[in-house]
C-alpha cells in the first residue's frame, strides 16, 4: 500500500525569473512584500516522504513589469508526481524603479581570524573597482563592495584566493536585489608576521596647542625583516585648524602597517578658538546655470581663532551651487567649514 499524504512546507522562498530582461529593458526590482512562504503538496506516501524545501521553487515573473507598484502571480514548480494543493499566497507586490549601473570600490576583508601574531594581507586583487547595477535607490545605498576571504584559506606564502564579491552598505551589511556584474575577483594573499614598535612622529607648529600623538604602532611583514626592525619614523606632522591630522609612517620594502594601525592621527586641540553660524539665504548663492534654487536658505558653521572669527560677516563667505545642486563654500584660509546644511539644493531648472 502506498496511500496519498500531504505535507506543509514552511519558508520556501520567493525567487524572481527574467530580471536579465527587466534590466535590459531600463528597469531593476526594488521590492517585494514577500520573501518567503509556505506550500502544501499532495502525492504517494512513498513520494512525499523524499521531498525537501529545495524541490520547491517559488517564482515571480519580472519580465514585463512597470514603473511602480505590480501585481504579480507566484508560480510555484514542484517534482513530478506531486500535486500543490495550497500556497500561502497567490500573488506578490513588486516594486519597480529605474536601473542604475554604478563603480564601486572593492575592499577586501578578512574572516576567522585566530592567531594574534599573525595577520592575513592583500597584496593586490585582480579588480579595484566593481560594477553594481539595480533600483536606483537600492544602488545608491551601496558604499562599497565586500570581498570576503576566509583566513583559514591564507597561508604563509603568496597564493591567489577566489573571493566573492557581495554590495554592502556603509555598515557592512548586504544591500539585497543590487548584483555585481563580476561575481568573483582573484585576490592575491599572504600571512604576515606582527610586531608593535615604538613610532616617531615630529610635530611642528603646534604652539600652545595640545598634541596627542601615538607612540607606538604595529607594523606586518616577513619575520626577518621585522626582526631588524627596532622602530619607525613618520613623516613630519604640521599642525593647521585641523582637529585630527593623518600619520603617514615611512616602512621598508614589504613591510606593511596593520589594519588595526593603518588610520593613526594625531589629535590637536585648538586653543583660542571658537565657532559661529551663519544662516544664507539662497539669493545669495552664486549659480553657474539656467536653474533657480528652491531651498530657501542654507546653515554653514565655521571655526577659527576667536581674533578671525569676531569680525567674519556674511560677506565674507563665498557660497556657489552646480547643477546638481551641490554646495561650495570658500572663506579663506584661517577658517575651517565645519559644516554645511544642508549640503545639497533642491534646483529646478528655468523654463
């Protein structure tokens, strides 16, 4: 006897079909108010007990979709002899938005990291910038594009590791329904040595400002050459209106800074200083164009000695808008631009 049986499958998920198509027609997914769903099938005892989640394939067709918000039927696909007696939905909502093709950097970045002594390296990836394509404002949240590599596939001799290649936002996080035209890149790999070292850094025309400036960092590279290594130099640090300054460490051949070491600033505070706030009408924003600005007015904050700052008017800040809206600010050089806001204009061009 082999009688029929039905089974709940849970969390099946919701596939697209001919988004090539979508795309090449201007158009990308930008959502979908279904991830995933559950199916009931029907078939022999015999048969139904072989079935998993993976025989089940959910999908919604994109091909012809519009702009904007589209219904669409979820066909579900299963194995011969299996009968789909219910699924939780029967349609979908899908939205669409223009394509958009963008470059984005690609950072590698390395997981499992165990051994404190030792640090897995990129000397060189086969690809520097990627390619991402999708709705435009799925694209625009992509920062840049992750490749990451598994430490236990780095050794202590070059060797080139296949690395997948995945958009991620500024957190670090996937950006879903945004593809890489690449899927991999080729990145060549190395297990460095450690070594923390004392660092010397010369500051020059700090004045009465406080300095806090590191003392030590942690270098990589091949264990003999570290082993010759007593300590590093940077290049000489001067001390403007910045707050923080970048170090820039003089190394040997194939000597490296860590990952841990490799955005070291000095940090600077200002004496005698003091901000101030100046709120800009948008007639008094220079424009380059045949456009007229809609936001009404615009923030800046500048800082300064107390001495510049006190006889700085209105007048004296040079604001300028491109046709994209964005700002530009000029003051001189004794003031720092804190901040803008905000930083970009409505504009619309004049008929």
């Amino acid at each position: 006897m082999d009688p029929v049986a039905k089974k709940t499958f849970q969390g099946i998920p919701v596939t697209f079909e001919n988004e090539e198509a979508l795309n090449d027609a201007g158009f990308a997914v930008a959502g979908c108010n279904l991830s995933q769903m559950s199916v009931t099938l029907s078939a022999n005892k015999s048969v139904i007990n072989k079935i998993d989640e993976e025989d089940i394939v959910c999908t919604v067709d994109v091909k012809n979709l519009d702009l904007g918000e589209n219904e669409c039927r979820i066909k579900v696909v299963v194995p011969s002899k299996v009968k789909v007696v219910d699924q939780e939905f029967e349609t979908a909502r899908v939205k669409v938005e223009m394509v958009k093709y963008e470059k984005k950097e690609v950072q590698v970045s390395f997981t499992n990291i165990e051994d404190e002594g030792l640090e897995p390296t990129a000397i060189s990836k086969s690809l520097s910038n990627a390619v991402v394509y999708g709705a435009a404002s799925l694209v625009d949240r992509v920062s840049y594009v992750k490749a990451a590599i598994d430490t236990a596939n780095v050794s202590k001799s070059q060797g080139i590791v296949r690395a997948k290649l995945v958009p991620v936002d500024e957190k670090g996080n996937r950006v879903k329904e945004v593809k890489t035209r690449e899927d991999f890149i080729n990145v060549t790999t190395i297990l460095y040595s450690t070594k923390k070292v004392p660092l010397k850094v010369r500051i020059i025309g700090a004045g009465e400002r406080q300095v806090e400036k590191p003392s030590q960092v942690t270098i990589k590279g091949p264990l003999d050459i570290l082993d010759t290594i007593k300590e590093v130099k940077a290049e000489d640090v001067y001390v403007g209106l910045e707050s923080k300054i970048a170090i820039k460490v003089k190394l040997p051949k194939d000597v490296y800074l860590s990952e841990s070491d490799s955005k070291m600033v000095v940090k600077v505070e200002q004496v005698g200083e003091a901000t101030k706030t100046f709120t800009i009408s948008a007639d008094q924003i220079k424009t380059s164009g045949d456009y007229r600005i809609e936001t009404k007015a615009v923030e800046i904050v500048l800082k300064g000695k107390k001495s510049v700052m006190e006889v700085i008017t209105e007048k004296d800040i040079k604001l300028s808008c491109d046709e994209e809206g964005q700002l530009k600010c000029h003051v001189g050089q004794e003031v720092e631009i804190v901040e803008i806001s905000p930083s970009k204009v409505q504009i619309t061009l004049e008929d």
